[in-house]
C-alpha cells in the first residue's frame, strides 16, 4: 500500500491532503494505487483511473489546497469573485474536460467528474464558474455550433482566456425551460433579442453569454452567443445571495439587443438539443455534490481527532464515530452512483433519467453530509475559518440548480413509467 507524506499548512482545519504522486511513482505496473488514506477514499475511487488519471487528480487535489482553500473563505464572506485565482486553474490545462481538439485536454467523463469533485472540493463558486465556462458554455458550442464557431471560441475558452456564461432560466420560467419565453427575430444580418434571464452565474463579467431564445426563423428554440458588452445587453448581480457567494449570478435584461447572424449556434433547432447539453453536465453537478460532501467529511474528521473534551479526543466517543461513519457511507454511494454514471456516459449509454436520478440522489445526500459535518464541529461548525459552514451553504445551491430535487424526481418518474406527471 503506497503511503504519500501530507503538505504542511498553517491555516485552521486545513483538510488533510495526500501530496501529488509523480508518473514514476504510479507507473503502467501499479494498479490499483492508493494515493489517498483509505478513511478518504474508502472504496478507492483512485484504483478505477489510469495512473495518469491519478497523476492529474493529484495535481488538482494539491492545487486546491495550495491556492483556494487558503484564501477563499475571505472573498466569499465579502462576496467578491476572485478572478485571479479562477485564472490560475488554466495552468492545470483541464479547460474544455471531454471535448476532443480545439486545446481540450479530451478527458473520459470519468476522470472529468472526478477533477469537478476535487475543485468542488476546494470551493463551489469557483468549480461552478469553471463548470459553466468548460461544462454548459463550451458544452453548448461544442455540441450545438458548426466547425467554424467552434475553431472561433472554444481554444480560448479552453485556456480560461474568455470566461463563458449560460443564459436559459428566466425571471417567471425556471424548470420549465421548454417554454422560454425570450425571443430572437431576423434582421437583416442580425438577430434582434428581446426578454429576460435570471439566475445566470458569471454574466456580469462573462466575456460571452449563451443565451437561449425562441427562433422566430423556426418556431423553436435557438442558441446565441452575446458577447459582453452588447448593445441591449444589460446584467445586474442579484444582491444578497447566501450560497456560492463568491460567484455572482446576475439578472439579464435584452431590449432590441443585436447579434450577428455569425452568433447563432448553427445545431441548435429545438429543445431536444439544449437538453443534450444539460444531460452532460447535469453529471458534473453530482460530482460537485461529492466535492462539497468530500471536504466536509475530511474536515469533520481532522476536527474530531483533534478536538479533545472530557479528557480525550471527541473521535473516540460513539455518537462522534456515528456521525462519521454515516457520512462516509453517504459519500461512498455517491462515489460509486456517479463512476457508474460517467462509464455509462462514456459508452454513450446515458439517458436522461440516469443523470437526473444521480444528480437528485448526490445533492440530497451531500445535503446531510454537510449537515452532520457541521454538528461534528459544534459551534465551531458556524465558523468561515473552519470551511464547512461554507460547504453547508453551497450545498443548498447546487441542490436547486441543473434541475430541482422535485423535477429530476418527476424525469426519472416518467423514464419509468412511460408517463409524464407535469406538461
């Protein structure tokens, strides 16, 4: 069983972190290699990646703890965005996650959902941001824009040198998303947009917005990238927000805002489409959910070895060692439920239902993860400087969005019965 020495850190319940093996260490002959202490990784998620897999989920896990988890408690209690950070995540070079070419590193789902977990793992804010730049932006051209608008904007998407938004939900219609009501009408060599979006993460500063909009040009839904700084385009950051706080989400206003022909994502004819690209990273979301669910257990953990009251450390009381082994049951689920996920992905087996199912499920367990975390740590728990209350926070966000608990619920209701129980 191979051992790594932890990174020494001074910050405050710092969770505990393995050091970044090297190609030599996890060579072709060693498989399956624990690089994580097994009370981290209980079934060894790592032995079902490659050792290169392994080498870059490393890589990511100790990026993390090097430059987000020290700082970022600050900017999300001041709810500010600390672009500089989210820059420094293109060093990796895991922009674009699946997508083949165009500078896209070309994951297998597998390990693209495992490094969403890890950067979840460090913060919310900044693993959705990526996640909506590489995931639901990038995903949107990919899938849904010709071979010139690809070549156009996802190589710098890729680097994080254009940061992307993803504009569907709107101010009256959120799960609802078939009946958007935003509309898009030929003009000459544009396209006129007219309506509103809510809730869009990152589009006060985005360098590009895909907005979604009715087609007068064929009745059905499109997909347009605006560009910041539009005419008729307006984003407003919606004030005091209680979770993912050190990304702003913004309301947008479109008055007559005018797109060029070029703007329009050439594959994108109906709905059908856009839920091709929510179904791929709506997998992303329940490794997310893992990320927030990860890091409370690891700092539970460190908290209840440490913590010593009548006498000895609070880990050797049974109520304690309770907590904890429901959460790591919890969290394994998770684990195995989402690697299930992405290899069915990866075969393009994946229906809809599936990932509505793993999503609802991973949100709701991650949900108590969080909360018996916080119980492990007491008053303490309430604490910035000791993470989880911000993990606790996050979790509420990422159990509504890419589909609530109760409508991934009624998609997986109707992949099972054949009938749909809402219009």
């Amino acid at each position: 069983m191979l051992k790594f020495k932890r990174p020494h850190t001074t910050m405050p319940m710092e969770a505990p972190s393995e050091a970044a093996p090297d190609a030599s260490t996890l060579g072709a002959g060693v498989s399956p290699a624990r690089v994580l202490e097994a009370a981290h990784d209980y079934f060894d998620l790592d032995g079902l990646l490659t050792p290169e897999e392994r080498v870059l989920r490393h890589r990511v896990r100790t990026f993390v703890d090097a430059e987000i988890v020290p700082y970022i408690g600050a900017y999300w209690e001041r709810d500010e965005t600390p672009l500089h950070l989210f820059k420094k995540i293109a060093s990796l070079e895991i922009g674009g996650g699946t997508i083949q070419g165009y500078g896209c590193p070309g994951l297998s789902p597998l390990i693209a959902g495992v490094l969403q977990y890890e950067l979840t793992r460090g913060d919310g804010s900044m693993a959705t941001l990526f996640g909506v730049t590489t995931g639901l932006a990038m995903q949107s051209i990919y899938q849904l824009g010709s071979e010139a608008q690809r070549q156009r904007w996802l190589p710098s998407m890729a680097t994080l040198e254009l940061i992307g938004s993803f504009g569907l939900t709107e101010p009256q219609i959120g799960s609802d998303a078939a009946h958007i009501t935003t509309t898009a009408r030929r003009d000459g060599d544009h396209y006129v947009l007219n309506g509103a979006k809510r809730w869009i993460g990152g589009a006060t500063f985005a360098d590009i917005i895909i907005v979604y909009a009715q087609d007068d040009q064929t009745g059905q839904i499109g997909a347009f990238v605006v560009e910041q700084g539009a005419p008729g385009f307006q984003a407003t950051k919606i004030e005091h927000k209680l979770a993912l706080r050190a990304l702003p989400n913004a309301d947008i206003v479109l008055k007559d805002c005018r797109v060029p022909l070029g703007n329009k994502l050439e594959r994108c004819r109906s709905f059908k489409d856009v839920a091709r690209v929510l179904a791929t990273t709506r997998a992303g979301v329940a490794w997310s959910a893992i990320g927030h669910a990860q890091a409370a257990y690891e700092f539970a953990l460190a908290y209840a070895k440490s913590r010593v009251q009548f006498g000895r450390p609070i880990a050797g009381f049974q109520l304690i060692q309770a907590k904890l082994v429901e959460m790591l049951s919890e969290l394994e689920a998770m684990k195995l439920l989402a690697w299930r996920l992405s290899t069915l992905g990866a075969a393009g087996q994946m229906t809809d239902g599936q990932a509505a199912l793993v999503k609802m499920f991973n949100a709701s367990k991650a949900r108590r993860v969080v909360a018996l975390a916080r119980e492990t740590l007491g008053g303490n728990g309430i604490l910035i400087d000791r993470h989880v209350a911000r993990h606790f926070a996050d979790m509420e966000a990422v159990y509504s969005y890419e589909g609530t608990h109760e409508i991934n619920t009624l998609v997986v209701g109707r992949e099972i019965t054949g009938m749909q129980a809402f219009v």
